[in-house]
C-alpha cells in the first residue's frame, strides 16, 4: 500500500517552520513514506482541492484515500500512529 504524507506549508509561516524538524526525523526513519511538501502559495490549486484552509497542514493518505488530517504542529506520536493506520 502506498502511504504519502502532503505538508502543506507557507515560506512565511512560522508554525511551519516549526513542523519541519519534526517531519524530517520521521522521513528518515520511514522510508517507505513518501513526503511531499506542497507551497500553498505556489501551489493554490492543489491547496484548494485538499480544501487547506490554515497552516501547517498535514494530510496522511493512503490507496483508499485521505487517513487523517492535521491542522498546526503536529508531534511526532500522533503523526506515526497516523502513518501506521494508513500502512495498516
């Protein structure tokens, strides 16, 4: 099952700065995830469609579709029971 993790997130947002350390720990450590990390102001089209509204915003998706959504910084625990519902 492909497991994909959105960070959708702002240059000038400081909240996503904050997020970024803690989403490149868990891209290491799991490397069967992929990471895609979406600039909403670059990336208006694709933020809509996810319906992103504040950031950051994390979207863990899966084959069957969008898992869990979290908006602002997220801790690392609650972003890997997501990871491991949606590679469930």
């Amino acid at each position: 099952m492909t497991v994909t993790l959105k960070d959708f997130y702002a240059d000038w947002c400081g909240p996503c700065k904050t997020q970024d350390p803690i989403l490149e720990e868990l891209e290491a450590d799991w490397g069967d995830v992929s990471f895609e990390k979406i600039n909403v102001d670059e990336e208006q089209d694709v933020a809509n469609e996810y319906q992103v509204r504040s950031l950051p915003t994390l979207i863990v998706e899966n084959d069957d579709g969008i898992v869990e959504r979290f908006v602002g910084v997220t801790q690392r625990e609650d972003l890997e029971d997501a990871l491991q519902q949606a590679s469930a």
